[in-house]
C-alpha cells in the first residue's frame, strides 16, 4: 500500500482519522445529552493499490499518484452505517455543519437509485490538513446508507467481482428485485419508527 501512495498514505489515513474522530466526539456528545446517536457503526479504508488503478484505467486516467489523488476522490473512503433513513439524514446534516470540511460532490442515490437498484448518499469532502504548518488538500469519500442498503450492497460488490458467473441477468435481476423490497422494508421501519415516537 505505501509503495503506491508513497507518503501520502500519511496525508489518506490522516484524513479517515481526523474525520472519525469528529464523528467519534458528537456521537458521545449525544450520549451524554441523552439525544439519539443516528449512526450504527463506521468502517473506513485506504484503496488498495489494485482497486485504484482498475479505477483510474477505468476513467481513462494515466496510473499516477497525482490522478489517484486529485481525479479518483476516494482513495480515502468511510462508510457510516445507519438504522433508519431519517438517520442517513440526520448524518448528512451533521457532516455538513463541519465548517472544515468543503462539499465537492454529493450524490443521492436514495432518491434517484442506480439503475442496478443501488441505494447510498455519498459525499466527496475536501479537508485541509495541516502537517506542522504544511497545509495539504485531501479528499475524502462518505457514503452513508441503511444497513438493509449496505446488506445489499455487499452482495452485488461481490457479484460484480466475481469472474465466470453462470447466471449474470437472473442474478441481476434478482438483486435489483431484493433492492426494491429492501427500499420498502426501510420506508416501513421508518414508518413504524416514527409511530413509536409520536
Ligand atoms: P470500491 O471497490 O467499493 O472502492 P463509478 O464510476 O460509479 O465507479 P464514481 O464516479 O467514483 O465511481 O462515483 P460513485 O458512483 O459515487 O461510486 C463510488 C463508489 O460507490 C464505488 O467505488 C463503490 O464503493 C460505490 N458504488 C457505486 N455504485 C455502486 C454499485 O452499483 N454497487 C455497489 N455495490 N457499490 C457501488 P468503486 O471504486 O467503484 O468500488
């Protein structure tokens, strides 16, 4: 992994860590005021180093560090994992109101789905860390989604990487048929949510 972003994993992991950590202090925060915590569980990566070429090859970039860098904005990625969709919501505002981290893409994907059935709101942030008075921009992709979203999205990651799949349409099918009925199963939990609150 070094051998490909060089010093910069420095600058990659800085940015997951810096991030966290924000979202680490609210969610406590929330605790201690006895509010709702919206977030279930976050898990972050670095790209590895073959995800990240494929990707820049694939956007028809050369395989350079500048371009993994500054053309592919998710060399650092986290992942917040929500119960409900009012908390996908809850966590986009929160985020938001960072006044450190500048929106450079934000892309909803619960309300307008891939055409595979892909649910997830995504945000691309853009951090200035400062390395001892060296001020460096870095990316940073969020995706935040339901836990029904992210079942679903584990398995359709899995199929799209799997080589010699005997039945490719039926299993699109199927899985674009389950990411409806899980899109109803989370408007219904929301529904019945919301009714245990009134
Ligand atoms: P990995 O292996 O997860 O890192 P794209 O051109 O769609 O590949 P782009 O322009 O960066 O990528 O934007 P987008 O659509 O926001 O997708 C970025 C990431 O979102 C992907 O990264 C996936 O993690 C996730 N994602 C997007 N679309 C899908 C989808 O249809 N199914 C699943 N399971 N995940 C998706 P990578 O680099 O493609 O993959």
């Amino acid at each position: 992994m070094e051998s490909f972003y060089k010093e910069s994993i420095v600058l990659l992991e800085g940015a997951i860590a810096n991030i966290t950590a924000k979202l680490d202090i609210i969610r406590k925060y929330k605790i201690v005021k006895n509010d709702k915590d919206p977030i279930e569980y976050i898990t972050s990566r670095v790209k590895s180093e073959e995800s990240m070429k494929e990707k820049l090859v694939r956007k028809g970039f050369d395989v350079t560090l500048e371009n993994a860098l500054t053309k592919v904005y998710d060399a650092a990625g986290i992942r917040i994992i929500c119960a409900y969709i009012d908390d996908v919501y809850e966590v986009v505002k929160m985020l938001k109101g960072y006044h450190d981290l500048k929106v450079v893409m934000e892309k909803d994907y619960i309300k307008n789905p891939k055409p595979n059935g892909y649910r997830s709101y995504h945000i691309i942030f853009e951090l200035q860390l400062d390395l001892a008075g060296e001020i460096k921009p870095v990316y940073v992709e969020i995706q935040i989604r339901t836990i029904a979203m992210d079942f679903w999205s584990s398995l359709e990651h899995e199929m799209k990487y799997k080589k010699n799949i005997k039945n490719p349409e039926l299993i699109a099918e199927e899985l674009k048929r389950c990411a409806s009925e899980i899109a109803t199963t989370d408007l219904n939990m929301q529904t019945i949510k919301n009714m245990l609150n009134e």
